[in-house]
C-alpha cells in the first residue's frame, strides 16, 4: 500500500513537464552567457531549484484545487490533469502539503542564493512572484483560471518567467538578446496554453471552467495557435533582417522556430477538429514546440563553443 501510494504521489507531480521548465530555463541562461555574462555550477544548480519548487508544485496545487472540474476530463499526456485525485481522493491534502512544500523549497533557495551570491532583494521578490502566480492560478480567492487571466498567468510564468529567471541567475540585469526574445516567447506562452486546453473543450464546459479554447472552439483555437506561431517566425524573420544588433543570430532563430507550424497548420488545412484527432495534433504542436526549445538550446550553445 505504501509504495502504491507513493507511486500515485509521483504521478501526481507529471514530472515530465519539468523537462520544457528546465529546457526554458538553460535557454535563458545561454541567452545571458552569448551576451557575455558568466556563470558557476553551484549558481546555476542553486538557481534552478527555484524553478523547480515553484514548477513542481503547479502540478500538485492544480490538481488540488480544479478537483471538480477534473471529474468531467479524461486525463491525457499534457491536459485534464493527472486523474489520480479522482481514484485515490484521500490523497488530496498530501497533494496541497507537497504543493506548499515545493514553494517553500524554492523560497528557502532563492533567499540561500541572494545571500550566497549578494544579488539584489528583489531577486526574492521575483521567485515570490513566480510560485503565488502559480499557486493562485487554480486556489482561490483569485482562481485565476476561472477567469480571462488564467491564460494570461499562464502565458507570462511558462513564456516569459522561466527563460528570465534563467538570464538573472547569471546576471541580475537583462541583456539585449533576453529582452528581445520577449514578445514572441509571451507568444509562444499562449501557444502553449491554447493547446493544452483544446482537448479538454467539452469537459471545461461541463463544468463552467471559462477558457479561452472553450469560448473560441476548436477550430478558431487551432487558427489562432497557428496564427500566432507565424507571427512569431515573422518577428524573428524582421529582427534578421534589421540586424539589430545582438549577439544571436535571428536568421537561425526564425529557422527553428518553424517546426510547430507545420502540425498546427496541418490540423486547421485538414479540419482535424474531432477529440481524438485535436489531441493527437496538439501532441503533434506540444512536441515540436519541445523541438525548438531543444533547437534554442544546441544553437546558442555551439555558438558560444564553436
């Protein structure tokens, strides 16, 4: 019983999404070191246990707090929860005291790293920020998901956050090209929130859950996410072309950033618009978005060695 318990703990947690924070993360401490900043193991280790608390404990809090509405999804790989609140309902307060464990973690680490490294208090603030964000987008009082901010919250903690916490972890000022990515990462945000809600349309209707994917349909949801994918390759495609002046070069970018067009489109040209065939396409979109987080990564990395 016990390992079957712990079991469903970890399960709990999908820690497979900690793969795209830690992905976002080294992309905005690479995007620091390519504008010259510089950074040691410990620093870096330290800072992405910030990450990680307030990361971690989403997982848990949400599946807490959007219980009810969980009851009408079917879980899948990125969407509907875990489902195991709903077999195992007793596990519900060991789920909101992991949840604010994981908080206490990363403000217990952001406090060590200020006073390790003399970064400034507001650094504290930034990682304060980041876990309530996450903590009130499914608890109430604010229950940000119930409301037009939820995708909002979503969009600025998984685009913009992260990858800018990774760039202060190497320098508390933020350089050009950091600045620069915002826009389209803030996009890229939203992409990641469209997605995910579009396979749980009918059960977030169901329970009165107002989002953005729900109110748009699948097949508007599908053409915004498409939409905003090709603005994205378009604002990188402009920053190549009136070389601004930075030390990455947005050629490449605009490159990588094309592969989550290809299934997005694909899915809007085809109507693939049925449950089954939206969540095999956002998988499709989820997966490439991986893609060019990884692209991000290998590119920064063999320009700065190369």
């Amino acid at each position: 019983m016990a390992s079957s318990t712990l079991r469903d703990l970890i399960e709990l947690g999908r820690l497979r999404f900690l793969l795209g924070g830690l992905l976002l993360y080294l992309f905005g401490v690479q995007l620091a070191l390519i504008d010259g900043g510089s950074i040691d193991l410990p620093r870096l280790i330290l800072g992405y246990v910030v990450v990680f608390g307030a990361h971690l404990s989403v997982s848990y809090s949400n599946d807490y707090f959007d219980f009810d509405g969980d009851q009408h999804a079917e879980p899948s790989p990125f969407s509907g929860g875990s489902g195991v609140l709903q077999r195992r309902p007793e596990l519900r307060p060991a789920a909101r005291a992991i949840a604010l464990g994981l908080m206490a973690l990363s403000m217990a680490a952001a406090v060590l790293f200020v006073l390790l490294f003399s970064y400034p208090i507001w650094f504290i603030a930034v990682a304060l920020f980041s876990n309530l964000l996450g903590w009130f987008y499914s608890a109430p009082p604010l229950r940000l998901t119930q409301t037009p901010l939820g995708e909002v919250a979503t969009a600025v903690s998984v685009g913009v956050l992260v990858h800018v916490f990774g760039a202060l972890v190497v320098d508390p000022t933020l350089s050009a090209s950091v600045l620069l990515f915002g826009p389209a990462m803030l996009s890229s945000g939203f992409v990641f929130i469209l997605v995910v809600q579009i396979p749980d349309v009918e059960a977030d209707a169901a329970a009165d859950k107002p989002t953005w994917a729900m109110a748009l349909g699948r097949r508007r949801a599908f053409g915004l996410v498409l939409a905003l994918l090709v603005l994205n390759t378009i604002y990188y495609a402009i920053l190549a072309l009136t070389g601004v002046d930075t030390s990455v070069q947005f050629g490449i970018v605009a490159l990588i950033s094309l592969a989550p067009v290809l299934p997005a489109a694909a899915a809007v040209l085809k109507r693939m618009f049925d449950a089954p065939s939206a969540t095999r396409m956002v998988g499709a979109v989820m997966g490439a978005n991986i893609l060019v987080t990884i692209g991000f990564n290998i590119y920064l990395l063999l320009d700065r060695i190369g």
